[in-house]
C-alpha cells in the first residue's frame, strides 16, 4: 500500500516540535536559571540552598587542564616512601618557573607508595601526576598512609603561616564550630579576639 506524500511531512514536523521539548531539563522548584543566564537556587526553610558547583576546576572549570611536561619520573620503593616523594618534589621545586608558569611534572609509576608522613609541596608550578585511576597497583599509582600518623598525605602550599609546625603561635585566625548553624553563601563576619594562653 502506498502513502500519501504529506503523510511524510507530517511525521517529520511532529519530530521537530516534540524533540526540542524533550531535550529540555524539566523545570526544577529549587535551581533555575536567571534572566542572565546564571544558576540560581531558592533556599529551604532552613535557609540550606542547592550549591552551584559549575565555576569549581582548574581556572573555573570549563577549561583544558594543561599539558605540563614531566621533568622526573619515579617508581615505588619498598618501605616508606615519604623521603623519596618529597626530594623528587623538592628537586622540581629548585628549577625555574617556565613561561607557562610551570616548574614541571613528577610522574609517579604504577604501584604502591607507602608513606608513614606528610609529604609537602611548597612550591608553584608542579604537577604530580599517577597512573590509572583504579586500585590494581600493577597498573595503577596509589600512595597510601601508613603507620599511626593520621595527618595528612600531601600538603599543597609553602605559607608557613597556614601550618602549625611548633605548637599554636601567638595569634592564629580559627574558624569555631558548633556555634551557630551557618548556611552555604552565607558570609561569615571573623571576630578578632584575643584568649589567654592556657597550659
């Protein structure tokens, strides 16, 4: 039996007004998008709203992590390895920053990485780069903390001020939990006070 031409016609404009309605997210009561275009959320009765992690990545997301060369490789040793993550790290850390505002990468082979301490970055411009993504040390690079110490692994920055080496300083800025409940985008107002030493 034959059709009739407009009976294809038909059919593909039904496809074109259900498809882009389909291809919509449903409307949602608490996220939206403004008259801007920017992700909005409207908060429970609790003041809680939905965060908006969309900006959250390297240089606000949406933009391709960079190509850093590796400048040293290194593969496990048996035993800790704490020592050995942090002279390849210091290593790189001593070269010079290149014109694209890295030092370089330290490629960590495949296996497993036992450290029984924190190992530091205190430099800009280093990647420290693994191998895989899964939990098979044959193929993938795992470091893992070991003994009592339950610091922790890697600490990024070299701000000596942001670290409590020697016991607590003088003065430090401490965020006090337990106090008021405090919600997501709520700005926090620091109180500058001072407590008296006790022993």
């Amino acid at each position: 039996m034959e059709r009739p031409s407009w009976v294809g016609g038909l059919v593909a404009v039904a496809l074109s007004l259900a498809l882009p309605a389909a291809s919509q997210a449903a409307p949602s009561e608490r996220v939206y998008y403004d008259d801007s275009g920017r992700l909005r959320s409207v908060a429970d009765a609790s003041g809680n709203r939905i965060p908006d992690y969309s900006h959250a990545g390297y240089r606000g997301g949406g933009v391709e992590l960079p190509q850093v060369p590796t400048v040293q490789t290194i593969g496990p040793l048996a035993g800790d390895n704490r020592a050995h993550l942090q002279a390849a790290i210091d290593a790189i850390a001593a070269m010079p920053l290149g014109p694209n505002g890295f030092r370089g990468a330290l490629e960590l082979e495949p296996g497993r990485y036992a450290v029984s301490g924190t190992v530091h970055v205190n430099a800009d411009g280093i990647v420290v780069r693994g191998a895989g993504r899964g939990s098979d040390t044959a193929t993938n690079t795992l470091i893992v903390r070991t003994g009592s110490n339950d610091g922790p692994v890697i600490v990024l920055g070299g701000d000596i001020d942001g670290l409590w080496v020697g016991g607590l300083p003088e003065q430090v800025r401490l965020i006090v939990t337990g106090q008021d409940y405090v919600t997501d985008g709520q700005v926090v107002e620091p109180v500058t006070s001072t407590a008296e030493a006790t022993q």
